[in-house]
DNA sequence: GTTCATAGCTAATGATATTAGTTTTCATCA
DNA sequence: TGATGAAAACTAATATCATTAGCTATGAAC
C-alpha cells in the first residue's frame, strides 16, 4: 500500500478544516482526522510537524479564503468608498458566519502566532479602501479601528455575546456607518 | 486526613484562573491544578463537575472582576459623558492587559455558553454611560458598537494581529473617540 | 463510644499526541 | 530484466489527560 502518496498536504489541511467547522477545534483529534483521509496518524507527521503546525496550515487557509472572499466583494462594489468599505465589511462579516470555527482559530487564539506576510495581505488592501474614504493620514489608525469593530462584533456574535436580540444584520451596518462617519468628520 | 475540607471552591477557582494565566488555558491540567491545592485530581469532582464546569466559574469569576475595574473607574471619573466613557473603556482595556488568557477565556471561545445575568451586570451600566452620550433610543445597539470595538481592540492586540508598530495606547484613544464622536453627529 | 456523612484517596479506563522502528511500494538504473 | 533505495505508509509503545468507581480515614452528633 505505502509509497504512490495516498494524501497531500492541501487534503490534509481542508480536511482538517472541515472537520474543524463540523466539530469544532477541541473535538478534532489526529486519530480520526487521519482515518478520514484513509490513513494512520502517524502518517500526518510527514507532512506537518505536529498538530499546532497542522492548525497554523489552517490557518494559513482561512485567512486566503477571507482575503478572496473580500476582494471579490471589493471588486464588485461601487467606486463610492462608503459604499466599498460597508461591501468589503459586510463580505467579511459573511465569511465569518460561514466558517465561524476556523474563523475564531485564525484570529481569536492567544497562543497562536499569526503570519505577517498572510496579515499584510489581509490588511493592505482594506487600509487601501479606508484611505479613499478619510485619508492616507493616520489610515493605518483608522484601518485598526474598523478591523477592531468589525472582528469585534462578529466575535461577539459568534460567542454568543449579544443575547438581548435586535436586528443583528442591521445593527452590523448602523455601527459601521458611525464608525465611518466620526471617521470622516474628525479628519476634515 | 479526610473531612476538614482542604479546600474550598472559590481557592480552586481562584487557583485555576492564576495558574491559566501564569501558562495558558490548554496547559492547565487537573492533576497540576490538584497538586497546587495538595489535593488529587479526583477531588476536584466534589466540587466541579468536570473541566467545563470549573473554566465556567473561572469564567465567572473573570466577569466580575472586569466589572468591579469598569465601576470603580467609571465612579472615579468625570461626570462628562464622554470622559466617562472614555475612562470606562481605558479601565476595561488594561484590565484585558493584565489578565489577558482569562479575559480571552470568558469572552472569546466560542464553546462557551455565556452566562447571561453575568452578561448583564457587564453590560448594564455601560449601557447607562452610553445613553448619557448619545441617548436612550438605539442606546443598545451604540452600545453593542462601542463594546465591538473595544473589545476587537483588545482582542487583536492579544492575538498579536497588530504587527506594524506604533503606540497603541494613542490609537486606542482616537478611535474611541471617533466612534463616540460618530455616534453623537448621527443621533443628533 | 458508636454511627455516619464528608472529603479525600487509590486504581483503572479510554482517549490523545507523539516517537521509534518496520514494512511495503515503485521508479530508477545497471 | 532485476536489484536498489528512497518514499510513504504502518505497528507498537509511551506519557499525559480527564473521568469514573470504589475505598478509607476523619470527626461531629447522639
């Protein structure tokens, strides 16, 4: 049986993202990670060394999948740069609905250390946008507060920290528009 | 040596939230956990019912104490609304600092079934300082975008998501200030 | 002085990540 | 064509956990 490769490091690694989102981050043991892909677990060794350098492949994933999930949006989105970055957020917040587990293990995880070239790439397209709208000074300070709120608040969301109800949907636009109009105002 | 309890369950919990602090939540063990009380591990199901169960009042524990640091700060400061936010959220920050793996713990797993009275007692008075800014109609909802942002802030700082330099203190400040300065133009 | 609930203990189980060493396959080259 | 060797899997073993079951010692109450 051994030797024609059975699996690659890209199955292994979506494989692993999938169970993660099926079952969550804690219930994801090698053992039967590896018995979904057809293999022992051991085997996964020689392709990642140990299970926190699966999880930071993972991670590695899910933050593409977010920075494709915003330039689409991006790129489809009005010339408005209003307009663009509530787009661009709105993506984002989607994208964290859609994969809420290996969301919060990409950017919610203390003992994790996140990429930089992978942060950049999250990061400069987005200050790209905030700079349109209030300016390229002080864009990487206006750039870190929207990411705050925004990450915030679908943290929030998916930790079950808003229990008093409401219009979620709407409340998500309400507080992106204030946050981008003080935005505005305060660098006019 | 049984009967005169050697422990109680506020010293285990007590124990448990240094020890996650000193190491991390996931190298907290039972046994090490047990052995730091000079009990076993077996007894601590006489007053927890499992690991869950014990990180739930350590979670417990955590709301509190961020509670009490936002009302004293909150009592101590001005009676400008805005200085009173402001200090309000500067006290919730560096208490996030000081007990950065608890704070992540009770506010940022998305396992975790939030306990909703400890919920209420966080976010109440916040919501009262809210109200005084900006107003009592749609006062959840700015107060739901404060604590977004606030708390994505800091939860970004502790995963190390803000590689590229610069005084974070300041930041902080200006886009608290943006967002409550956006907040008052558009209910006005 | 006996009784009995209490608070701890020991021992065992099952799951887990990880390591060491072994076996099978097949592409390459003599 | 047949031997060789690296690749890719495997088995077996270890150490660490959380958790459960059942036992033992303490001391308060009658």
């Amino acid at each position: 049986m051994p030797y024609p490769a059975q699996v690659t490091p890209e199955r292994i690694v979506e494989q692993a993202a999938d169970m993660i989102e099926a079952e969550g981050v804690d219930a994801l043991s090698l053992g039967r990670l590896a018995n979904a892909l057809g293999i022992k677990a051991p085997s996964l060794y020689r392709y990642f060394d140990g299970k926190t350098a699966l999880l930071r492949a993972v991670n590695l994933l899910t933050n593409e999948r977010l920075v494709s999930a915003m330039h689409t949006a991006g790129d489809a989105a009005a010339h408005d740069a209003h307009d663009r970055l509530l787009t661009m957020m709105r993506a984002y917040r989607v994208f964290a609905h859609t994969r809420p587990a290996a969301y919060m293990l990409a950017y919610g995880d203390t003992t994790a250390q996140p990429d930089p070239d992978a942060l950049l790439a999250l990061a400069l397209p987005l200050q790209a946008a905030v700079a349109a709208w209030s300016g390229e000074a002080g864009s990487l300070t206006a750039l870190r507060g929207l990411w705050a709120l925004v990450h915030g608040y679908v943290a929030l969301e998916l930790t079950h920290n808003f229990q008093r109800g409401g219009d979620l949907d709407a409340t998500f636009d309400q507080i992106v528009h204030v946050y981008l109009a003080g935005l505005k105002m305060l660098t006019e």
